[in-house]
C-alpha cells in the first residue's frame, strides 16, 4: 500500500557532488535534479515506512541540519520562500512547522509567499496564518513574490503584519515600475529581484521525478505536491550563503 504523504528534505545542495557538476542550472532544472537525487537517495527507507506504516505520513531525506556547525543562529540570516500549491491554511501551517523542524530553529528571519494567484481573497486565510507566526516571533519578516502594485497595496492595506518585501522577477518585468517603487520607498517596503518561474514545478515533472526514482511505495500518477520551500542561510558579516536546499511535501491522491 502506498504512503498517503512523503516529506523530503535535499539537505544541503552546495555540498552535491551531483549538482556541482551540473554548472549554469536555471532555478527549475536546480529544483528537479536536486529533488531526483534526494528521492533516489532515500528509495530504502521509504520502502521502509512503507511496509512498516502503510497509508501514513513518512518524512526521509536529509533531517539533520548543519547549520550551525560554524556559526551560530544569530550569525546567520535564514530564508524561505514556500511556493504553495494546495492554498489553504493547513498547507501553509505544514510547510512552516515542518521547515522549523527541519532546519531545527525556532525562527525564520525572512519568509517570501509565492501564490498561484495574487487575488487576496483566495490566499487570505493563509495570510492571516502566516500573521499569526510573525506575531508569535516565530518569523522575523513576511513578503511576497510578483505582486504588482494594485495586488500588493490591497495586501498591505488588509494585512494586520505587514509585507516588508516584494520579489519582482525582471525577466517578466526588465525595469521595476516606477509607481511600485514609490510605494515601496513610502512604506519602507523592500523589493528584490529573482528569476523563479511563477510554476516552480509541473504536474508532469513530479510525475517523472517520481518514476525516476522508481519508488514502489508511490504511484507517479496519483501523486501532487501540495507545497515546496527553498531555504538558504548566509553568514550576516561575510554575505556568504553557507547552505541551500528545498523540503517538500507529496501527497498521494486518494
């Protein structure tokens, strides 16, 4: 019988002998192979839990954080940014517990919100969870990810914890327009480039990530991924980024 959920965590990419060799990766191609190989690494031992707790939640991979073998909480900045596929509050509160668990931190200095849609009023009771972590300390600051300017002053004009950051991938916008960087200056908010693609993963790439892996406790077919976080941690003082990696949740549709 197959596991009803699987949680992986990549654990640290930098230290992939795999990706190193794999240079000028595009943030998708970075995020399928390092899923690929975590899968094909922990293939024992979810076919153990499989067989051991058939119909269950499962949680394999790296769970173990090196984050502080050099430098200690304080000396780091750790990010997130959970894309959210299943947008419902229980989703979100299951990415964020399960990142804290698997980062083994209490807090989260920065964590960006990535939506399939902008319209608040799909996404707002998981704002307001998200508000509920930021005002029990758990996360330092909140953003979000391709708001144009009317989405993201309804946002913040509804918000009761503000979004103190908003990710504007040029490759979709080349020059930051100049009204959302008024109001960004006015409100003290931040706003950050990247270049995720606003689908971070395919139905049909789970589908082949999962066959690649050739893992008999899951059924390729069936099988959709509710959320996916990237995680990074930099040295404050040096700006150097010590470790990067993605945990994600699998669901086996029923």
């Amino acid at each position: 019988m197959p596991l009803s959920e699987i949680i992986v965590n990549t654990g640290n990419i930098l230290n992939s002998e795999h990706l190193k060799k794999r240079v000028n990766l595009g943030p998708q191609e970075e995020l399928v192979d390092s899923l690929r190989e975590a899968l094909k690494s922990s293939a024992a031992e979810l076919k153990k839990g499989a067989a051991d707790k058939p119909d269950s939640r499962w949680a394999c991979g790296d769970t173990t954080s090196d984050l502080f073998a050099e430098e200690s909480r304080e000396e780091l900045k750790i990010t997130v940014k959970i894309f959210l596929m299943d947008v419902t509050k229980e989703s979100l509160i299951s990415a964020v517990n399960e990142t804290l668990r698997q980062l083994q931190v209490n807090t989260l200095d920065l964590l960006l919100l990535s939506v399939p849609s902008n319209n608040y009023d799909q996404f707002k009771e998981v704002w307001a969870a998200l508000e509920g972590y930021a005002k029990s300390g758990a996360l330092e600051s909140i953003g979000v990810s391709d708001f144009d300017l009317a989405e993201f002053d309804k946002l913040y004009e509804a918000a009761s914890v503000k979004p103190s950051v908003n990710q504007v991938n040029l490759e979709s916008c080349c020059v930051i327009p100049p009204e959302l960087s008024d109001f960004a200056k006015k409100n003290n908010v931040q706003l950050l480039t990247h270049n995720d693609p606003r689908t971070m993963l395919e139905p049909e790439s789970v589908a082949d990530i999962l066959k690649s892996a050739d893992l008999a406790c899951l059924e390729p077919e069936t099988c959709t991924v509710a959320w996916l976080v990237r995680y990074s941690a930099m040295v404050k003082l040096r700006g150097v980024v010590k470790s990067r990696g993605f945990i994600f949740s699998i669901h086996q549709k029923k």
